[in-house]
C-alpha cells in the first residue's frame, strides 16, 4: 500500500475520533448527535476494513462479511437509541 494512502486515511481516522470524542464532550444529544456519531463510526469501520485490514482488492465475500457485520451492530445500536426515546 501507498505510505501517502496509508497516512491520509490514518488521520482521517483521527479525525474522525476527535470529532465523536469533542461531541461527547459538548454533550452533543439527540437523534441528530447520534445519528451522527453513528455514521462516523460506519465510515471509520469500512476504511478500517478496506484500506487497515487489507481487504480493498479481494472479493467481495469477506469485506462484504465484515462490512455487513459493522452495519448490523450499527442499525441494532441505532435501533435501540430509537426505542429508548418512545
């Protein structure tokens, strides 16, 4: 892999941390907050796995496994945020 490839998506991981973690200390709430912190966590997860673990040029079976699993636990997360506010 590209060391520049490598380090652009490394700080955008840390990027993306700073930002969930500077709204947790602003007390960021709500559905938008969430929805939010949501979405940065399904694009890390999918960077991680595409560009960290190697899995950008292989078939589509296991990113599309791992990808799949991440969406999974972030739907049941969000779905659980959404019922707990009825």
């Amino acid at each position: 892999m590209n060391a520049g490839r490598l380090d652009f998506f490394w700080v955008a991981l840390v990027a993306g941390t700073a930002i969930t973690w500077g709204m947790g200390e602003r007390g960021a709430a709500g559905t938008a907050a969430v929805l939010g912190i949501l979405a940065i966590a399904a694009l890390k997860g999918i960077w991680i796995t595409r560009e960290f673990m190697g899995l950008r040029r292989i078939k589509f079976l296991w990113p599309g496994l791992v990808i799949g699993w991440l969406l999974v636990v972030l739907a049941i997360i969000a779905l659980t945020y959404w019922k707990g506010q009825g």
